[in-house]
C-alpha cells in the first residue's frame, strides 16, 4: 500500500545509503489512459515549488540596457543580442549553454531574433525563454524561476522532475510534491485516473511509492 505524501517521503530520506554529495529528491510519475503521440495529451508544466528545488538552477538572462544591468545581480548569465549572434553562428557552444541552462528569460523585442539563431536548439529541448514585457520586474521574474521545476512528459508514460534536496525536511519536499500533484490532478484530462502511480526517491536512494 502507498504512503501518504509525507510518510513517502521519511521513508524515502531514512532508507537512502548515505552518499558523499548532495542528493537531489526527484519524483517518477507514471501516466495511463492517454496517448502520448498525440502532442495535445503530453504533460509540459512550469512549476514553483513553494518549498523551492533546493538546487541551484541556471538561469540565463538574454536582455539589455537597464534590464541587463539588473539582471546581473540575479542571473548565472546576461547576454547581448551580439552574444545571441555569436551562438547562432557556433551550434556547439549554443548546445552546450542550452544543456547547462534550466531556464532563458529574454526581453521580448529579443524573442524573434532567438527564435531565428537559437529555435532549432531550444525548442526541441522545450527551453524557448520566457518573454519578459517591458513592464515585468527582470529580477522578481529571475527569482521565481529558481524555485520552478518543469513538468514535462513528452511521448513517455513515466517521467521525472526534481522536488527538492535530501537535507530539506520531510514536510518541505511533501509540501512541492502535493503542488505537483494538484497541478497534474486539474489539467490531467481524467484528473487522479490518468495517474497510474507515484515515486519519491533520493538520486541513488529506493523509490517509496506516494498516496496523493
């Protein structure tokens, strides 16, 4: 029988070998009754965990002037439209950047020219930025970004996404999971019947299976 949100989780962290990194604590949902192929079916869902990732995630920033100067203080990286030329001109360095990177955030007057050099490599990764309108706050955007996580299931029944870390306590990480849940449980075309089961685990931990 599963364990509720919380049980899952105490388990989960007691019963993890002890490791001499940083685990993360992802969780395995596995997806019935849709089909996949069908792109309209597929899970892809940004979401703030309200516990936040306990990881640091990249975020990289693709803006100017005043927008650039405040980004600096809060993004892994700022880049100029001249940098965004020089990545559409080097596929591996725009590869690279892109796989290093959890998130993009770009000023919106930007978004056609990254669509132009940077689309073939974002878009199939699903890491297109987020639009920032000239009336958005770069650094509030930034910030809330650091505790999202992305959903997103593509043609597979089971896939990841990252709930926190093992030194986090128990009811933080139960905490992202329940959101994640409620999220999955509304836009699911049968809500709880499309969810065929959840598992917590640490990275090299067992899986305790999760009763929402």
């Amino acid at each position: 029988m599963a364990d509720t949100i919380v049980e899952a989780v105490s388990r989960a962290l007691e019963e993890a070998p002890a490791r001499n990194f940083r685990e993360t604590v992802d969780l395995a949902i596995n997806l019935r009754d849709l089909d996949l192929n069908d792109p309209a079916n597929r899970v892809d869902e940004s979401v703030v965990l309200p516990a936040g990732t306990g990881q640091d995630t990249q975020i990289v920033v693709f803006a100017s002037g005043e927008t650039a100067l405040r980004a600096e203080d809060v993004a892994d990286q700022v880049l100029s439209g001249d940098d965004l030329e020089d990545l559409g001109d080097d596929t591996d360095a725009a590869k690279d950047l892109a796989n290093e990177t959890d998130f993009f955030v770009a000023e919106a007057s930007m978004m056609q020219d990254i669509g132009r050099y940077l689309g073939t490599v974002l878009g199939p990764r699903g890491k297109m930025p987020t639009p920032l309108q000239p009336d958005d706050d770069v650094v509030e955007t930034v910030n809330r970004m650091k505790n999202t996580v992305q959903l997103r299931s593509r043609d597979r029944r089971t896939f990841h996404t990252r709930v926190g870390a093992e030194d986090m306590t128990a009811d933080e990480i139960a905490e992202n999971i329940d959101v994640i849940v409620r999220r999955l449980e509304a836009n699911l075309e049968k809500g709880p019947l499309n969810i065929d089961g959840i598992y917590v685990k640490t990275t090299m931990g067992p899986s305790v299976e999760v009763r929402a």
